[in-house]
C-alpha cells in the first residue's frame, strides 16, 4: 500500500481498526516471525505535525524518521548529526555547520539546505508549534551555498546545541507543495525508519529504511509505540507477547517481570527531574514561604523507601549526579521538617493553614498517583488543607502547557545540559508552566548562555540554580532508577533519557538470559 493512502487521518473507530491491523499477530513467535517490535508507553502524541508535540517519546521518534538537526550520543558523550559533518563558531553569535553530502529522505527526495531554514521557520511560526522558545533567540539562517548552513543569534547561546536537537528537519518541496497536510500524506523523513502510521493518542507504527547507513539486520523491520498508561496493562501486554518492551515498571510489579519466564527486565538511572510545582499566579503560591514550606513538608527519603522500593536517587536541587553543572554542595538544602513547615505558613499569614488544590499525575510517571496520595498526608501534617484532583494525564499536560494548574507533580526529561530546562520553567515570560519571574534568575541564565568558557558558565548555571532552589517555584524530588520490561525474544538497553531508539533493538532466539 503506498504511504500516502495509509497515513489517513483516523477517528477513534478506526484507530481500533488500524491497530488491530497493524497488530494482526500478537503471539510472541509470531512477533518474532513478522520481525516486529511493539512496545508499550505512556506519553502522549498529540498530532502528526512533527512540531506540535513536547515530550521526549516524540522528540526520539522523530529524531530517527525525520530526523533532528543534532543528537546527543551518550556513548560518544558529545553531539552528533545526521545531516551536518562539523559545526563551529566564527564568533559568538554564529554557528556555521558544515552540510554532509548526498543525503536523501526515504522517498528519495533529496534533503537540501533549504530544508533546515523552513524547519526552524515551521519551529518559529507554526501555528501549532511548541518549539517556539527552542529558536527564540534565531534571528535568520542562511545556506550560502550547498555545503553550509549557517544560524545567526540575536546574543550569544553557549547551549544552542540542546536547543537545535529539539529541531526536526521536514521537506521544504513537501509543505510547499501539499501545505500542513503534508505531515498527515507525505512524512518523509532522513531517519534509519520511515513512519507507517500515526494514531493520535493511540500508537505511532514505524518500518526499517532498507540500505539506511544506521540500521543493520538484526534491527526489527517494524516498531509500533503503543500508548498503555495503566502498569497492570503495560506488564500484563509484556507477558502475554502483545508487546515486547514496557516502559517504566513500577517496583510493585518488579518481580512480576523478574520471575516471568519469557522477559526480563533491564535498569537504568534517568535523567529526567521529578519536581511538585507552584505557581507564584496563584495564591498562596505567591508567598515565597509557602513554597518553601512544602519543601520541608515532604519526606522525599520515606516515598523513595516505601514507594519506590529504594528505586530513585534524592535530589538536593534541580539536577544530580552526570549532568552538567551538577555540584552537591548547592545551597540551600531542605530538610524534612514538618514543624519548619507550619512556622513558614505563619510567616506567610496562614496560622490556621491553607487550602489548596494539588493536581497529580495518572499512569505517566512510576507510582505516581500513590506518590501523590502519599504526598497528601505529609502537607496536612504541615497544615495544608489539600484537595486532590487525579485528572487524566492528556488534559492535565495540556492545562500545565497553558499554565493554569496551581500546583502540580510533573517530570521534566531528557536533562543533560539543564539550560533549556531552567529557562524553560523559570526564567521571565519563557513558558507558562511555572509563571515564575525573579530578576536575578533571569540575568544568571542570560548571562550562562552567553559564556562559552565552561569553567565560568558552569558557577553562573549553580548561581541560577540556588535562587531557584531557594525560591522554591518548585521543589525538586527525585530522579527515578528505570525498570524497562523485554521480551526475550529482543535485547535492549534504554538511554538514560529513556528514549527507546530501534537501532538500540535486536531481534535474537528466544531464551531467558543469564542472570
């Protein structure tokens, strides 16, 4: 069937028809007969414009069919790209990327340099964009001739790498061609796999490019990314053969997996930050001291022995161990303190205590509507009055993008450099997630940015990152231990984004591994 007429627009009854198809075998030798991996996650794809979606699973499927115009290797623990051979800076606001050569999409089109300016123009001005804040400080891009691609700032941008692997790269001929509806009829991308079919909200199926330099044979010939929230669901799919990857095991279901004959399980330490966020728009969230007597109120130690069965390292601001800028001697450092607690909302104007509002999240995090539950008890005993609302996940992240959620339990992934995410959430008029302002934060931001001396941009990051800390617009959790669930049919090892790429999956003969 020609990709065209199967990438159609579905409604929700024939979302279940298409899976169904695309699913047509769902025993596990029948899987590995077809060559096809399936597996199971919890994010949302929000819409087949490449640019519409904000969240780390559609960056990583993009990234390998489109194509992102850089990546982060953590095995080469530097940036690679697809699409240019070299970048440098001829000065400060300038970064000039040397173009590979003969490049073409999986239709055979050739990628051209006029690809990249429309795909930062479409990050900029689509209507749907949310990469708008990624290319905020571009002021033009030029392609001098066939081999360059240079970008000019309007100041100085130390981290514009992170920001640029966000940019996925379309077809200028397509869109001018077929308009938006080229993301729906032609979405031919540079990527190792081509996109089959997209489900809004429901599953993303994607097949191996033959001849593709990154795919080799043992890669499956077809992925679908399957959305399943519930982790009952997820395992009990892994166990059954319908899909051979679950993301995100929780530590209740840990020896479910580990005692399973046909899947095991494989862990990795997540960068991605676990925060309760308060917005200062809101009362009481716009006393500083309030902020921070939710701080003290949480026993972050007690949830990560109890709930998460030891399976998260305690973070002491907003990044940890690995990333950049990390130090553990920020300051300052909150304790459990619940006592502490109850004299902050004095200090506020709340002897009596406060009523609030505290929005968890459902089936998108590991335990995260026992965490939040958990986490209920602790701001009563505080003297918060909380009342608990466990909307779906969809609207949730769709209020929060919109910044009309008080106060919230969220993750922020796929942290490496944490000056996206800072500027993201904290700095002046970026985001309205968290509508925080604080003159001091935005200057250290503004300025660690403009610093390409590491050494220098690294103190003004910590700077940034202790205001933060202190003015608690959000109080920073933990990062999580992964628990990935494999069929043992494939062998797979996550990154510590959790991205799950299908270079990184191989197809094998069906066996428990050796423990």
């Amino acid at each position: 069937m020609p990709l065209k007429a199967s990438f159609s627009s579905l409604t929700a009854q024939a979302a279940a028809i298409g899976i169904s198809m695309v699913l047509a075998t769902s025993g596990p030798a029948q899987a590995q007969q077809r060559n096809r991996v399936s597996i199971a996650v919890t994010e949302t794809i929000a819409s087949v414009n490449p640019y519409a979606d904000s969240v780390a699973l559609m960056y990583a499927v993009y990234s390998q069919t489109y194509g992102a115009l850089v990546d982060w290797s953590f095995e080469k623990n530097g940036y690679i790209s697809r699409f240019a051979d070299s970048w440098s800076n001829p000065d400060n606001l300038t970064w000039r990327f040397k173009l590979k050569k003969g490049l073409k999409r999986n239709n055979g089109e050739p990628v051209v340099p006029a690809d990249f300016v429309h795909s930062i123009n479409r990050a900029k001005n689509d209507p749907q964009s949310k990469q708008k804040h990624n290319v905020r400080w571009i002021t033009t891009v030029e392609t001098p001739d066939e081999e360059t691609l240079i970008i000019k700032t309007s100041e100085p941008v130390a981290p514009m790498l992170e920001n640029l692997s966000r940019i996925i790269v379309t077809s200028k001929a397509q869109y001018d061609k077929l308009g938006a509806a080229a993301d729906k009829e032609a979405p031919f991308g540079a990527g190792p796999y081509a996109i089959k079919q997209i489900a809004v909200d429901n599953f993303f199926a994607m097949t191996k490019v033959a001849g593709h330099p990154d795919v080799r044979a043992e890669n499956p010939e077809e992925v679908i990314y399957r959305i399943i929230k519930e982790p009952e669901s997820r395992v009990t799919a892994l166990l059954n053969g319908e899909v051979q990857i679950a993301q995100f095991i929780p530590p209740q279901l840990v020896p479910r997996v580990q005692s399973s004959s046909s899947s095991h399980l494989v862990w990795d330490d997540a960068v991605e930050l676990m925060f309760l966020a308060m917005n200062p728009e809101f009362k009481p969230w716009d006393k500083k001291e309030v902020r921070q007597a939710v701080a003290h109120a949480i026993d972050r130690d007690a949830l990560i022995k109890v709930l998460l069965n030891g399976q998260a390292s305690r973070l002491d601001g907003p990044i940890g161990p690995g990333q950049y800028g990390y130090t553990p001697d920020l300051q300052p450092r909150y304790s459990y303190n619940p006592a502490k607690a109850r004299e902050l909302l004095k200090q506020a104007g709340y002897p009596n205590g406060v009523e609030i509002d505290f929005s968890a999240t459902v089936g998108r995090y590991i335990a995260d509507k026992q965490i939040c539950e958990a986490i209920v008890p602790m701001l009563e005993a505080a003297g918060f009055k909380v009342n608990l609302k466990t909307p779906e996940w969809g609207t949730l992240w769709s209020s929060v993008q919109k910044g009309g959620v008080p106060f919230y339990y969220m993750g922020r992934g796929s942290v490496i450099d944490p000056s996206a995410a800072l500027s993201q959430y904290f700095e002046t008029g970026q985001s309205p997630r968290i509508k925080f302002s604080n003159t001091e934060v935005d200057a250290a931001l503004k300025a660690e940015r403009e610093e390409f001396d590491d050494e220098k941009r690294i103190a003004l990051l910590r700077k940034a990152m202790s205001i933060i800390t202190d003015e608690a617009p959000a109080h920073f959790l933990w990062r999580h231990k992964m628990a990935t669930g494999v069929d043992n049919s494939i062998s797979f090892k996550p990154q510590p984004t959790m991205d799950i790429y299908a270079v990184n999956i191989q197809m094998k003969a069906r066996g428990k591994p050796k423990q």
